[in-house]
C-alpha cells in the first residue's frame, strides 16, 4: 500500500480503489490504514473537483515530506514487505 503512494504524483494521484486494486488488499483494510496516516500527519486527504460523470467523486492521497521520509526509512529496514530481494535491499528507487 506503501508502495502505491510513493509511486503517485500529482499527474498520477491515489485514491482509494485504485490502492485497493494495486495493493491487492480490501477496502477494509486500506481505508483505516489511510485514515491512520492522515490522523498522523504523513499523508494528507483531498476531494477530487470537476466533473466525475458515472461515478461518485474521488478522494486522492499524498504523502507528506514526513510521511515519504518515514515510507523510505521502513523501505530500507524492511524491503522484503516493499516487494523488494535480498539483492534489491540495498536499492532506494
């Protein structure tokens, strides 16, 4: 799940079933997640604006500085629950 908001970017946000589907985990399990990094400082929460025809409107979330800084310092302490091998541990990308 991490990984899916380090890798968003402003051309590119996350929104909820969009971290559900990448992350391959449930609404019930990312949502609290969310809401838990939000609550903490290390990400934050905006509602989509314009038009959303079909659908209802998006929450999109991003990361702060710390919340990045925190994600990178779990990356390097734990690749192995990044996705990451032993050969990639030492890897920052």
């Amino acid at each position: 799940m991490i990984k899916v908001l380090l890798a968003s970017t402003a051309d590119d946000p996350a929104w909820g079933l969009k971290i559900c589907e990448e992350a391959d985990l449930g609404s019930g399990t990312v949502y609290p997640i969310l809401e838990r990094l939000v609550d903490a400082g290390w990400a934050t929460r905006y509602e989509e604006t314009g038009e959303h025809p079909g659908r209802p409107k998006r929450y999109y979330y991003e990361l702060t500085a710390t919340g990045r800084c925190a994600a990178r310092e779990a990356r390097e302490r734990k690749p192995r629950l990044f996705g990451l091998r032993a050969a990639d541990e030492g890897s920052t990308a």
